[in-house]
C-alpha cells in the first residue's frame, strides 16, 4: 500500500481536474517512485484513484519506456542504441557495462544497485555515445568516463541515507 | 565563418537560459502585447500564413492555415499543445531552444492560442527531458505573475493557462492523434482522420498542435512582420530561419541557427566544423530518421521545405546525421529499422509485422546471408507500408528505400561478398 500521505495529494489532484485520467501517467510516476517499480499492487492502486480499471493502466504501463512492470536496481541505466549512437561505438560501450556488472540488457545486478535496459534515440546526438542514469544524461562516453561514473555511484549507492 | 542573422537563439548562452527580463529586453512579448491591443484573433491567423511559417516538426503544414481550421463557432474550451516530444532520432533543436529561452516558447503558445482562441494550452514532453519540464514550469510560474499567463492577460480580455504534460517515453507520441490520445490517458495508438484534431481533438475540443521550433517563430513575425520573415530565407520558397542539429562524422556535432534555404555543404564544412579527419562525406539523412538518404550528389543541395520536396526528398526536422565512407549503410539501416519495428505501436498490421520481415532481411544482409531476391522483396515490402493508417510507417522505409535507390550496389556487394564489405 502507498503511505496515506500520498494517497491523499494525489487523490486531491485528481479531484482538482476536469479529466482525471490525463493524470496517469504522473500517477504511475509518483507510486512507482514509491515502490521502486509498478508492482501488481500499485496498477490497482493507480486504477483505483482513477476509476479506471487494473487491465486500462496495465496496457499504458507496459507501452511506455520508462514504466517498470518489474523490480528494478537503484540505478537504472538506459543505454541508446540509435544510429548515432550506434555509429559512435555504443556496441562496445553495452560490452562493457554488462562485463563490469555482470548482467544482460533487461537484467538487474544481484545487489540491486544497476539495471541495464536498452532505450531508443534520447535526444542527446551532439554528445554520442550518451546514456541515461535515472534519467540524468551523460556523454560522450568513453570506457574510462563510464568505470569513473560506476564508481562514483557504487559509492554512492552504498552510503546509508539518513 | 558566415554571420546570419539569430533570430531564435538570439539569447542563446552556454551555460544557463535567458531569464524573462533578458528576454524583453530583446523584444520579447511585444509581439503578443501589439497582438493583443490591436489585431483579431483572424488577423494573427493571417500574419502567421503570410509569413509561410511551415511547421518545423517534420511536416511543413503551414501553421497559419491550421490555425485558420478552427471554425468560428466551434465549441470551447479549446486547446493549444506543444509537441515538446521531439523523439526523431537525431532531432535535439528543441530541447536546445527550451534550454536556452523558454519564454519564447511560451509566448508563441500564446500567441497561437490566441489565434486559435484557446483556454488551454499544454505543453507534452518527453521523459528525456526532465531538466527542460523543470525549467519551463518555473519559467510559466514567472509569465504568470507578469501578467502574460492566466485570466485577461495584459488587459485583453484574453484568457490561457499552460501546464506541463509528462510522457513516459514512446516515439508515437510525437504524432498528432496519438499525442492527443496519449494526453487523454489512452494508449498512444494514432487515429486516422476525419475528424481532424482541430475540429475534435482532446474530449471532442478543437486543438492545434504545434511544434516547439514553429511556436517559437511566431513572436518574431509578430513584431517584425510576415515580409521580414520570408526574407531571412536565402532561397524564393523558403521562410525563416531553421534550427538544423548536426550530429555523426562531423567536427562540431551541434545546433545550428541558419538561414532556411542554407546549403547542406555549408551546414557541415562551415558550421558543423567539417567532416571528421579520415572521414569522407558519403550520405546524410538530413532530418531525422524517418527521411530519405541523401548521397553525395546532394551535397550542395539548398535545405529548404520545397527544394528538397523537388527532388524527391524531405526536409523533415533539419536533424542532419551525417555518415562517412568508413560506415556500412546497410548496417545504419538496420539500426534504424530496428528502432522503428521497436517504436511501431502496433495497431495496423502493415507497419506492426512488415517492419520486423525488413528487420530480418536486412539483418540476413548484413550478416552476409543475403540472397538476390531480398531486394524486391525489401522493395515490395516497403511499398506495403505505406497503407498504414499514419506517417510512422511510410517514415520507417524512407532509409530503406533510399539505401536501394542510391546504395543498391552496396547492398549487392553484402550478397556477393556473403559478407559485410566493412567488416
């Protein structure tokens, strides 16, 4: 279950709007910044507080990028693979990340720090290779750059927030 | 280096955006603020198509004509939406423009929400670009308190709200009806007109749907007229200037604000910095991914909307992705169709299975499986594409059609090499 808290702002937002349902995807937003990713129980949750039905927001969660119907690590890595990218040398850039971390596109490090996904053209082609972490860009990339930033975040990852 | 006029990164700084007191220092609102005290809605809608303002978004409908769609007596409230979704791979002009003067977006949606006589303006962004959604909502806050936003806007009588609509990333949510759809909380699946959206767009309102770079054009025919427009053009057709962004095997990977009707050679030598050293101009898709090849012999080609519509070929959004001599065409257009059986939403049957059977035959090219027959095939399959109901499809064959009119010897080499020639 979301906390109250929540429940109870985004339920006086929708109240607040003529069409409810143009909220959706800011509803989908704010519970899955709450679990981590759209659980089974936050589709109903998001359903409920629009009076849609679980299968409506299902078909809206599963069309979009950056919806997670699964659990996903703290940082989420979403790769460009589009034709500039692709031509700056993206292939070996993924090569490197899934060795590093271990995992495959659509995978999840065991210590739930990374996920790796692939995402199409960010709009970023004037600093190619370019990645995403939890939506902040970087690039151009070069293997050394990506190891410093993985460390940088590791470190990060690890320290306890307060 | 030549010195052309800026007219939409006339406030462009490195490293933060114009504040709004830059901005009308710079002329900023006057346009909206003569709109508003002197001309009618029908005037501004008239000004707008006198100045051949093409919609910067990839489709060159003029907007002052699908302003003018509107019908008199059509219902209210009516809607006026940004298309900030800018997933052409390749394209970045708008984010640059966001980042570097918001409130000329914002004043343009007025404007055309004026014209259009809207209540409701929303601006829909793509995920990508979060720091830019920050920015223009701070940004709509400040217009507001300056009286440009919100109830009798400097005294006119004229009334619109503008609130920022987040997209959870999809590449169809650029196109109009699946925009409209995708803002209604439905799955972003396009619709095929009539009705058209400024006759019933969101919950059955009239709503125009504008490109960021063609909204930000309107403050500056506003204040400077229609004639002035048409003139900062090198070429007849054309009008105004165009933002092009220039990514791939050039030095200086950027946007660039240029005269429409500029020379592609000029684009890359001069103000992209030339091409890469080692590197050969071979081909460039000169507005984003859902356009044709353009091989060397349309180096010095003038971009603009008509010129390049003669010869067969789309200015799209000026995203120019430049590739050298060095590149496999094939494997780029692999690449790209790979993207766009990713992207396809998969409503109509053409372009949900035709894309994945060219997928497949191009990937069996590349890796050296390719049989003669796969160029008819290609060939046939692709012209099946263009019966789906919108743009994606028939945007998805441009490279692959264009790689066979221009590249077919490329393509003959992978079968006959049974392999990649660049490997």
């Amino acid at each position: 279950m979301i906390p109250r808290e929540l429940k109870e702002s985004l339920a006086q937002h929708i109240a607040s709007i003529d069409h409810p349902r143009e909220l959706v995807v800011d509803v989908m937003f704010a519970v899955q910044d709450h679990y981590g990713y759209l659980s089974d129980e936050a589709v109903e949750e998001v359903a409920e507080l629009l009076d849609m039905s679980p299968l409506e927001v299902e078909q809206l969660a599963t069309f979009y990028t950056f919806i997670y119907r699964e659990p996903v690590g703290k940082y989420v890595i979403h790769v460009c693979d589009s034709v500039i990218c692709w031509m700056e040398g993206h292939e070996s850039l993924l090569d490197h990340l899934s060795g590093k971390l271990g995992i495959n596109l659509g995978e999840t490090t065991p210590d739930g720090m990374f996920s790796l996904l692939p995402v199409c053209c960010i709009g970023y082609c004037d600093r190619a290779p370019a990645i995403l972490i939890n939506k902040k860009v970087y690039g151009p990339l070069t293997i050394e750059k990506l190891d410093d930033i993985l460390e940088k975040l590791r470190a990060e990852g690890l320290t306890p927030s307060i | 280096m030549m010195n052309y006029p800026q007219v939409l990164f006339q406030n462009r700084k490195a490293d933060r955006i114009a504040t709004l007191e830059e901005y009308r220092q710079s002329g900023g609102y006057e346009g909206l603020s003569d709109a508003l005290s002197k001309a009618s809605h029908k005037e501004v809608q008239q000004v707008l198509l006198d100045a051949v303002l093409l919609g910067r978004g990839g489709a060159a409908f003029p907007a002052g004509r699908k302003l003018m769609t509107v019908a008199d007596d059509a219902p209210h409230p009516r809607y006026i939406v940004c298309n900030a979704d800018e997933m052409e791979p390749g394209t970045f002009k708008d984010r640059v423009l966001i980042h570097a003067d918001p409130h000329m977006l914002i004043e343009g949606m007025i404007i055309a929400g004026y014209g259009a006589q809207a209540e409701k303006g929303i601006i829909f962004i793509r995920p990508e670009y979060e720091s830019a959604a920050i920015i223009l909502e701070r940004e709509i806050e400040i217009a507001e308190k300056a009286g440009y936003l919100g109830k009798n806007i400097l005294g006119s009588g004229y009334s619109l709200d503008i609130v920022v609509h987040r997209s959870a990333g999809r590449y169809i949510c650029g196109e109009v009806t699946a925009q409209l759809n995708a803002l209604m909380g439905k799955r972003a699946n396009p619709q095929q007109p009539p009705p058209y959206p400024t006759e019933k767009g969101l919950w059955e309102r009239p709503t125009v749907l504008q490109n960021v770079e063609t909204l930000a054009c309107m403050p500056h025919i506003l204040r400077n007229g229609p004639e002035w427009f048409k003139k900062l053009a090198l070429t007849e057709t054309g009008a105004g200037t165009k933002i092009f962004s220039v990514s791939g095997r050039v030095n200086s990977p950027g946007c660039y604000e240029l005269p429409m009707g500029v020379r592609l050679s000029e684009i890359i030598e001069v103000h992209a910095g030339g091409m890469v050293e080692g590197s050969e101009y071979k081909a460039c898709l000169p507005g984003g991914a859902s356009t044709r090849f353009l091989p060397r012999d349309f180096y010095d080609i003038e971009m603009d909307f008509d010129t390049m519509r003669n010869v067969g070929h789309r200015l799209g959004t000026g995203a120019i992705m430049v590739f050298d001599q060095k590149t496999c065409l094939v494997a780029a257009t692999l690449n790209l169709v790979e993207f766009f059986a990713r992207e396809s939403c998969g409503w109509c049957t053409p372009c949900r299975e035709g894309l994945p059977y060219i997928r497949d035959l191009l990937r069996r090219l590349e890796e050296g499986q390719g049989e003669e027959e796969y160029i008819p095939m290609l060939q046939q399959m692709s012209k099946h594409l263009w019966s789906s109901y919108c743009a994606f499809a028939p945007g998805a064959v441009s490279p692959v059609e264009s790689l066979i009119t221009y590249f077919e010897d490329e393509v003959r080499e992978h079968i006959s090499q049974r392999k990649c020639p660049f490997k």
